[in-house]
C-alpha cells in the first residue's frame, strides 16, 4: 500500500467514525424523543418524568445531585422538586450529612407514574431491538460500552 493510498484509507475510516458517531447521537435522540412522547400521552410532562425517574435511581439524593443527573442548574433542579414536592410525588428529608441540604425521595404517589414509565420503556426496547437476537445484543452492548468508556476517558482530568 503507497502512502497515498494508506491516507486515503485513513480519511475514510475518520469520515465514518464520525458518520457513526452522529448515527448513535441520532439514534440517541429519536429514542428519547419517542419515550418523551408516549409519556407526555399519559400525562406526564418530561420535566415530571425525568425528576421521578432520577429520584427512583437515587433515593436520598440531594437536589445538587439531581441537578447534575438531569443536567440542570441547581436553581432549576430546586423548583422541579418543589413542585413534584407540592403535587405529592415527592418529598425532602433532613440531611444528617449537611444542615443546609435536603435529601430527595419518592412518595408512594410517584409509584404508578414510576410503573407506568417502567412498561413504556419495556415496550420501546422491545420496537427498537426487534429483530436483533442475544448475540447481536451481547455485541452492541460490548461495543457501546467500549464507546462510552473512551468518551469518559475524555471527560476524565489530566
């Protein structure tokens, strides 16, 4: 292979990395669109959603924590809980670690919303994997995996 050729080849492999790069950011966002809608169907706003489904995976988180797992500023994090907090889905308690913070958790309210969430995202995995078998699966799962440890490798000080 000349030194022409072997460029060449490497322009195209850049090209479609970041070809496949913007496919999965692409297919990211046709997923979280399509969650969003079935769940704004059955009433729940994303800003409802999205908080419910971050206490779920942190009870006891503190709206700071929440504001980094929805990606939000503090400020916003603090009146999305308020206001799940005024429509009974969610509650503060005492933070034994630091006075001035709160932590976060659901109230038995929250649960069928929780539920509810829970088999819309059963379905949408099953319509978006559909055809795909467990090898294909084991596959993906590697390969994003491997994906998203070089991207965090990125994020990570130096």
């Amino acid at each position: 292979m000349t030194d022409g050729e072997a460029g060449r080849e490497a322009v195209a492999t850049d090209d479609r990395k970041r070809a496949l790069a913007m496919k999965v950011t692409a297919v990211s966002r046709q997923l979280w669109s399509r969650f969003n809608q079935s769940a704004e169907a059955t009433g729940a706003t994303r800003a409802r959603w999205t908080l419910i489904a971050a206490v779920a995976r942190c009870p006891g988180a503190t709206q700071r924590t929440i504001a980094s797992l929805l990606q939000v500023t503090d400020v916003t994090a603090g009146r999305l809980v308020d206001r799940l907090c005024e429509d009974g889905y969610l509650e503060r308690h005492a933070n034994p670690d630091d006075h001035r913070a709160y932590r976060v958790y659901l109230t038995p309210a929250a649960r069928p919303v929780l539920d509810r969430l829970g088999e819309l995202a059963s379905i949408q995995a099953s319509e978006a994997f559909a055809g795909l078998d467990e090898d294909d699966l084991t596959k993906l799962e590697a390969i994003l995996e491997a994906i998203s440890r070089n991207v965090e490798a990125l994020r990570a000080p130096s």
